[in-house]
C-alpha cells in the first residue's frame, strides 16, 4: 500500500474540527462490541493498535485520529487484514469524546492511550494540545473503575502537563514509578522506538481510574 502524504500538523481549534462526530453502531463495527474496549486518541497510521488488535484479539480496538486521510488508510488496511476488533473514526477528541464515549456498550471502555501527542511548543497554540480537562473529565466518566491510562512523550514538558491535567482529577490515581521505565504494554510506537535508539529518554506514566 503506498503512503499517503499528508499535512503533519492541524489545528483542532478550527472551525472545521469543531462538529462532534455521529457514533458509529457498533454493532456494526466490531463482531462483538461488548469485548473490552482500548481507545487509542490520536492514533496517527495507526499501527500501534493495527499492531495490537492482532495480539489481543478478545480486545476491541479504537483509534482515533484527526487527519481523515489517516484514517481512510488505516481502515483500508484494517480491511486488507480482516481484523474485525478493529476500528478507526477522524474526528477531533475534545469535541467528540463525550458522543462517542455515551455511544459505547456501558462498561467496556477499559484502557486508553495518549502517546507522543502534538506537543505545540509556542505558548499561544498550547491550548490546542489534546489532554485538556474537559477530556480528562469525559474519560473519568465512562472509563471503567480499574481502567487505565497510559500517556508517553519525548517531551517531558508535555509529559509533565498531560500528567498533571489526570493528577488533578480526582478520579485518577498514578501507578507505580513516577517516570515509567519500561512501557507496560505488548507494543511499542513507531515514535517511541526511534526514540528509544537514538539514546532519548521516553517519560511515560500510567493512572488508573480509582
């Protein structure tokens, strides 16, 4: 499959982005829709959770992913793999979490991932980073007690605030070390393996929903 090129960077505060996105019936996307759910935010490609779906099959996988070219190339591969616990929506995080979270089957939203977000270095266009509190909020509504969230950067500026956005809810509870020194899950990002080999260090952290 050939590569799609696409614009790196989007502003999400646009006015194109601002349109919540209509849930899917699940039912329709995933073969057993009451499957725990993994929701990955910002999935890029995609082939974090391509890659997990394939591991854990009695998982659901969501990826969401703000550049709808993205999202149409993951789905076609999706496709070409005949992966049916797997699912990609464009759509813009803040604006759709709270439709598509009340949309799900009720308790099957069990783990999320964050990971190497956009980080938006000027001071002026910070506030279109993805870990604002209203999504923090929604997540703390509809993630099952026990659940968890996973956030890596190589940022640790924007480690340090998506860290602090979750640590004032009270909702949420930081697991073990404060820097994670190893990433909890089976699968690796393509970010975080490049990363990794050019001596950087990954800050990572995982809460859990109390």
């Amino acid at each position: 499959m050939s590569l799609v090129r696409v614009r790196e960077h989007v502003n999400p505060l646009s006015r194109k982005y601002q349109s919540p996105v209509h849930p899917p019936d699940w039912n329709q996307v995933y073969t057993d829709s009451n499957q725990p759910l993994h929701l990955d935010i910002g999935c890029a490609r995609g082939r974090f959770v391509l890659s997990m779906a394939q591991t854990e099959p009695s998982w659901n996988f969501l990826g969401l992913e703000i550049r709808a070219p993205l999202v149409d190339q993951a789905n076609q591969e999706r496709d070409e793999l005949n992966l049916p616990n797997l699912h990609y929506l464009f759509c813009n995080a803040n604006t759709s979490a709270r439709s598509l979270l009340h949309s799900l089957p009720k308790g099957v939203l069990q783990r999320v991932t964050i990971q190497f977000p956009d980080p938006w270095f000027k001071r002026r266009h910070q506030k279109r980073r993805v870990v604002q509190p209203e999504l923090v909020r929604e997540l703390a509504s509809y993630l099952v007690k026990g659940g968890v969230v996973f956030l890596q950067s190589d940022i640790q500026e924007v480690a340090v605030e998506m860290c602090d956005r979750f640590e004032e809810h009270a909702a949420f509870q930081r697991q073990g070390e404060y820097w994670l020194s190893e990433n909890p899950l089976t699968v690796p990002t393509e970010r975080e393996c490049m990363t990794l080999e050019r001596g950087e260090p990954v800050y990572r952290a995982l809460f859990a929903r109390t």
